[in-house]
C-alpha cells in the first residue's frame, strides 16, 4: 500500500511537473541530485583543461599553446576544481542527501534556502566560466588571485572575482543550513553523541563555511576596490601593503581546505565500520579530532606565505600551529584503521577507494609537513613539489573519498547497483594513473622545477613525460568509472535496501527513498555503528 | 542538549530564529576583514589617520549614531508590541525604526558629496596628493561607510515587507518570526556603526 | 523552549537601555576633548565594547536566549579577536 509518501523521490510529483518537479524541488535528496549532475560537468570541464596543461608539458618548449594561454588555464582550473568541485562537492550532494536521512530527519532546516543555494552555485559557476569568454580575455592571475598582478592584469578578472564570491555566498548558506539542521531536526533519542560521523564532519564544516567564507568575500570585493578605484590597501605606491592581500586570502583559504577535507573523512568514516562490520574505533576521537582540526585549522594560514616576506615570529608561529594541526588527522589515521583491524573485511569499490584515501591523504600530509617546516619550505615553495603535495591531499584525498561515497551511496541514490567488476577496473586506472601524473612532480619539484610554469629546462624532462602518460591513464579511469555509474543508473539490476549490511539510519529505508524518507520518524535508544553482536546499547 | 522533533510553529521559529543569528556571524566577518585592514593601517599610520579623520564631521556622525541608537530601541518595542499583541504600535514603531534609517542615509548621502566637493573620493587626485596614511583613511572610510550603508538599505527593506506583513496580519502575536529576524539585522547594522563610529569619527 | 516561556521587554526598560546607550556615546564624544594620547583607542573601543554588549544582550535579547548561543557570539568575537591579534604577530615584529 503505497501511500504518497512512500513513493521513490525520483518519481513523485508535486505541485510542479516534469523538469520544474526537479528546478524548483525543495527536496534535498533532488538537490543533492542537482548539485551532483553540475559537479560532474564541470569536474570534467576541468579535468579536461588541466589534462591539455599536462599535455603542453610533456615537452620542454611549445607543444600546442602560448603561454598566455597556458596561464588562463591553470587559472580557471583552479577557479572552478577549487571553488565548484572541491569545495562544495562533497558537502552539497552527500551532505544534503544523507544529513537529514543520517539523523532522521525528513529535510534540512531551510528547504527553499537550499534551492537558492544551488541557484547562486550555477550562477556562480556559469559566471566562471563566462569568464573565459569575454572580450578582454580570461583572467591569467591564478586562483589565488595575488596583487600586484590581479589588480593590473587587463584580462577579465573582476568576472571571476564576482563569479568566487557568489559561489562564496552559496557556500555560506549550505553551511548556515546544515547547522540549523543538526541543531533542531534530530531526530528523538538522537543525542550529540550518537550521531553518526559523517553529520558530525558536516557540522565541523558548516562552521567553518560560515565563518571562514565572509572574508575571501571581503577580500574579493577590496580587490575589485583596486582594480576600479584605487582604493590602496594593498598598493605600496599608496602605502598600502600586498602582504596583506595574502594575510586576508589565506585566512579564508587555508580553513577552506578543510572544508573540502573534513567531510571527506567523515565519509570514509562511515565507510570502514560497514566494510569491516565492526563499529568505529574510537567514536569520541574522530568527534574531537573533527572539531579539534576546525578550530586549530583558522590559525596556519601563513605558512603559505613563508617566503612572502613576514615577521620572523609569524613565520614561526604558523609552522608550529601547522604541525599541531597535523596530529587530530593522523588521530583518524589511526582510528580508521584500528576500525579495520580484526573485522570482516569485505573489499567492495567503496572500501577500495576508501583505503586508498588513506594512502594517498597520507602521502599528501607527511608532504605538507616538509613544506610547513620553515627551512625546507624555502626550497619547495612555488615548485611542483607544492602541486603534488595538494593533488595529493585534495585529489587524493577528498576525491578518492568522492570516488568511494558514490560507490557507497550509488544503490541507496539511484535503487541500482553498478557492475563491480568495470568499477574495480576504473579504479585500477585511477590509482595508477593518479599515482604515475602526480608522483613525478615531487621529485621535479626538489630538484627545482617552478609551478604555474609554461616552459622548462631539459633535465625535468622525463618527469613531465611520465606526468602526462599518467595523466591520460587517470582520465581515461574517470571516464570508464562514470560510465560504469551512469549504464548503471539507467538499467543496472535493482538494488536492496541494504546491500552493504550498512547499520546507519540510510540502510533502514527503502532504496532508492521515498519522498519524505521515513514512514515514521524513528526513535534512536543506542550509539551508533551497533552491529548487534557483544556491545550493550548505552 | 534536549532533542525537539515535534514540528510545531513554535519550533520553527527557534529554528528560523538561529538561522537569522548564524546570518549574522557571516557579515561579522564580512565587516571584520575591513576592521582587520583598519587596524594594520591605523597602527602603522596612526598619526596621520588622526589628521584624515579631523576631515570628518563629527557632529555628523554622532547624530547619524543616535539616529541608529534610537532606531534599535524602536524595533526592539516593535518586537515587544508585537508579542503582546499591539498591532497599532508595532506599525507606529516600524514606520519610526524606518524613517530614521533613511535620516541616517539622507545624512550618509550629504557627508559625502560634501566630501566628493572637495575632492575627496578614492581615486581623485587630492587624494593622490596626500600622505600615505591619510588616503587609506579616506579608502576605509568609503568602504565601510559604504558597505555599512548598503546594509542600511537592506535593513529598510527587510522591515518594509515586515510592516506590510504587519498590516495584513500575516505577522501577529503568535507567528513573528520575520519581525524578531528583521529586527536581529537591524540592530546588526546598528552594532556595526557602534564600531565603525569612534574608529572613524573620533579619533581626533 | 515553549513559547509561553517567552521573554517579552518591557517599553520601559528598552527606554532605560537606551538612555545608558546615549550617556556612553556622550561620554565617547566628550573624551575626544580630553588629550589622552594613545589611550583615546583604548576607551574608544572600551566605550564601543560595552555599548555592542549592551546591545546585544538587551536589545537583541541574547540575555534570555540559550547558552548555545550565547557560547556562539562569543566564540566570534573571540576567534575574530585572534585573527586580528595573529595578523599583529607579523606586523608588528616586521
């Protein structure tokens, strides 16, 4: 009997029909939905521009660009992989999907906030890209858009200030609304401690969304104050300070990477106890250790500027800070794999590229650490040591964690299952070609090769050889692994509704869920992460 | 912590009510890099932030604080009004919080072209022509004042829907939430100009 | 947190508040008058403090709200305060 609340979420029909039952839907799991399908295009639009960057390089001198091209593609690159992947990425589709479902709640607080929310991130996103396409050129300033040079470049910058600042002010409400939403919506029983772990993550996020996010707006908008009216604050001719520019940009980006990390964690969180089917090691840890590499988070971000000219104090200050935030993370490291140990291992895709993330988040953490010690930071800073060690902690990192929550949630989302095989393949191509295109640049980068570089000298050669071939076989994994997931969604076999013996609130409804999530609103007596065997309920 | 889950409008309101709050910290923040920026320069030129204020009027200003002083208490008795069911007042109080937030941008709007006369705006060559420390001044002041006064307007058209919602009785003693959050912003934008006010005005 | 709980100001204490406000500004104004050289920052800022907390907790009611809240506000200011304060750390050992 099946009333109108249990009908799949992908086929009700309210007051609005056909394509407007999905532009105006105020249902976070068609949002989540929304924000996955324009994640997917532009990740690939991306992609695809840093895949023609790996191809320029593969030979010293001119290969198939100028290098005022090559310029405005490392710029947009960053722009939209930074501002419309990365950051959002994790938090807008699983976040909104499974926040309310996770603490049994049938929607987030502000439902209509959360449309808008994805209005201003294609508006945003599509102002990004419009940017490339306007008369004066795309902007050649990098993402991180330091002055001098943003503020004298003639090329279109102020379209993709504008086009960061909307995706900012996005960012801002998505946060504002899960807050709300952990705040008041859990569901009865559901005390802070027994929540699962990735609403936590999500919770250490939304903090720092919407307390970070203000500032790069500010900054964004004194940038403009220059370009337009010469307002000075970070002109030395007027006595302003560039510094400062970096100063203001760094204490909204530093955190920023932790927004696109925490939930990231929170995500294999959630994966490692079900595939080990073992509760978490160490639930009040990872709480702390999620809250701890928030707050320790806002205070290191100048060791991005260790060369920039700071205070020898500062200096200090931001590498000592750097290296006590390290340790909540490797606290996770820890947990997660003490949650492996002595569980029954079932290695599906999610879990693969779960243990992956480990791996490769890993590499890129131990690497911050030599770029946050002060001495060594001199030799590696601005070289390609720099870009391999974020592709490692962001690609690696949050995008293997990508990689395995849509592997992990795929059958709940789309009530099918993908073929396990192509997905095992495609992650074969992954690891390897992820490994072979950033790797190399580690090595390049110590031995002197510069970042953001067009050209090169001869000896870093076969470096950026390898690099590129590594770059083609990663693509063409991405590839084959969307494929895999899209012949899936369309006519893959349909999917239980628990096909990972999963024992969080997802698992007990049908898949995929129906319009409201639950029948009735359960009522929550034990922790989480029960897999009923010796553990008495608390 | 306690849990609510039962979906009243009473929950909705504490709901909507912590929504407005976390609004807040952002623009906070928002105005807090400009207060960043403010404080590197006036530590570093302190002497001639002292002399570019001068410029300012301070009468101006103090008046432009009262009117926001005085504003903040007439949307608080709005709230209060509201609460105990008083429609008339609440309406009579709205109308006095908005016409003195548009003194207050009807004196923002003479100080500066007053001082766009005389050929102080960011990017004029007086400015051009004087010490490092006094043409930072005039930038901050701009940009605060300006950012501040945007606020203002938003502020004035947050509580003229709210008083048209008043009058339709769509906001009444039991449902106001739109009032209380109106009224949040509003003393924000009155918060912020307590702190814009003596680091611009006074620190002659 | 039922309603009925809730706090209603009364007109005659959001008057008192204020006239407080407005002897602070004065005091604020006047001390411009006086030559305290780098002290003027300071009471500046002491006045300004005093009045945002004033306004905050009785205008805006964060009095009577929730600790939760009151632990966010504050937590604000003070993480905004070792922003500024770790900026410093730079600048001033230039």
């Amino acid at each position: 009997m099946a009333s109108e609340t249990q009908v799949s979420y992908l086929e009700y029909q309210g007051r609005h029909k056909g394509i407007w039952s999905w532009l105006l839907s105020t249902d976070h799991k068609r949002i989540g939905l929304l924000y996955l399908y324009a994640v997917i295009v532009f990740f690939f639009i991306a992609a695809f521009l840093g895949l023609l960057m790996r191809i320029e390089l593969i030979a010293p001198g001119r290969t198939i660009m100028e290098p005022q091209t090559y310029n405005g593609l490392f710029t947009i690159h960053g722009i939209i992989m930074i501002f419309v992947i990365v950051i959002p990425g994790l938090a807008t589709i699983f976040g909104n999907f499974f926040l309310p479902i996770l603490i049994g709640a049938r929607d987030v607080a502000f439902p209509r906030l959360n449309l808008f929310s994805w209005y201003l991130y294609i508006l945003g996103a599509l102002l990004g890209v419009a940017s490339q396409f306007m008369k004066s050129g795309p902007p050649d300033t990098g993402w991180t858009f330091y002055v001098p040079y943003s503020v004298e470049s003639s090329t279109s910058v102020i379209w993709a200030l504008t086009a960061a600042f909307i995706l900012g002010f996005s960012s801002i409400l998505t946060g504002l609304n899960f807050i709300v939403t952990i705040h008041r919506m859990r569901a009865p029983g559901m005390k802070w401690m027994r929540m699962p772990l990735f609403p936590w993550a999500l919770y250490a996020t939304a903090w720092i969304q919407v307390l970070a996010t203000p500032i790069i707006g500010i900054t964004l908008m004194m940038v403009i104050a220059e370009r337009v009216l010469n307002i000075g604050f970070f002109d030395p001719a007027l006595g302003g300070d560039p510094v400062l520019f970096q100063h203001l940009f760094w204490i909204y980006s530093h955190p920023a990477v932790y927004i696109m990390i925490l939930p990231a964690m929170g995500v294999v969180t959630e994966i490692f106890p079900t595939f080990s089917q073992k509760p978490v090691f160490g639930y009040g840890a990872i709480v702390l250790s999620s809250l701890a590499i928030a707050f320790v988070g806002y205070f290191v971000w100048g060791h991005h500027m260790f060369t920039a000219g700071m205070s020898y104090s500062a200096r200090w200050f931001f590498s000592f800070l750097t290296f006590i935030v390290a340790i909540p993370s490797a606290i996770k490291v820890f947990n997660w794999i003490s949650t492996m140990y002595g569980g029954s291992i079932d290695l599906k895709p999610p879990l693969l590229y779960a243990i992956s993330f480990i791996f490769l988040f890993m590499i890129g953490g131990f690497t911050g650490l030599v770029l946050g010690s002060l001495a060594t930071n001199v030799q590696t800073h601005d070289t390609a040591f720099v870009v391999a060690h974020f592709h490692y902690i962001i690609f690696g990192g949050m995008g293997f964690a990508f990689f395995a929550a849509i592997h992990y949630w795929f059958p709940k989302m789309f009530g099918r299952m993908y073929n396990n095989k192509v997905a095992n393949i495609a992650w074969g191509f992954n690891f390897v070609g992820f490994n072979l295109l950033y790797f190399p640049l580690f090595i390049i980068g110590l031995q002197g090769m510069p970042r953001r570089a067009y050209d090169y000298l001869p000896q870093f050669h076969t470096g950026h050889f390898l690099s590129t071939i590594g770059a083609f076989i990663l693509f063409a994994g991405l590839i084959l692994m969307v494929y895999n997931l899209i012949v899936a969604a369309r006519r893959g076999v349909k999917a239980p509704a628990n096909p990972w013996h999963g024992v969080t609130l997802e698992w007990k409804i049908p898949s995929p869920p129906p319009h409201e999530n639950f029948e009735e609103i359960p009522e929550i007596t034990s922790k989480p992460y029960f897999f009923g065997k010796k553990e008495e309920t608390k | 912590m306690a849990v609510h889950q039962i979906h009243t409008e009473h929950t909705d309101s504490e709901t909507g009510k912590l929504g407005m709050w976390i609004f807040l910290f952002t623009e906070l923040f928002l105005f807090g890099g400009l207060f960043l920026v403010y404080s590197i320069f006036r530590a570093k030129y302190s002497a001639e932030f002292h002399v570019a204020a001068g410029e300012l009027n301070a009468f101006i200003g103090t008046l432009n604080t009262v009117f926001l002083l005085v504003s903040s208490m007439t949307v608080a008795m709005a709230l209060a009004a509201m609460q105990k069911g008083d429609r008339r007042l609440t309406l009579f109080l709205l109308m006095v919080t908005i016409i003195l937030a548009a003194l207050f941008i009807l004196n923002k709007y003479f100080e500066w072209s007053h001082k766009f006369e005389y050929g102080i705006y960011p990017g004029s060559p007086v400015l051009k022509n004087m010490p490092h420390g006094e043409l930072l001044f005039f930038g901050l002041y701009y940009m605060m004042t300006g950012l501040h006064a945007l606020h203002v307007l938003i502020g004035m058209v947050l509580l003229s829907i709210t008083t048209v919602r008043v009058r339709a009785r769509r906001i009444n003693s039991t449902r106001y939430l739109m009032l209380e959050n109106s009224a949040l912003y509003w003393h924000l934008v009155d918060l912020i100009w307590i702190f814009l006010f003596p680091l611009l005005y006074l620190i002659t | 947190m039922k309603q009925d709980e809730k706090h209603i100001s009364s007109y005659s204490s959001l008057a008192v508040v204020l006239t407080i406000l407005l002897v602070l500004t004065t005091i604020s104004v006047l001390a411009t008058g006086f030559h305290l050289g780098p002290f003027t920052v300071v009471l500046a800022l002491v006045i300004a403090s005093t009045k945002v907390f004033i306004v905050l907790t009785q205008f805006m009611h964060l009095k009577f709200e929730n600790l939760f809240l009151r632990l966010a506000v504050t937590g604000v200011f003070v993480l905004f305060a070792l922003v500024v304060i770790i900026t410093f750390v730079d600048y001033y050992f230039r």
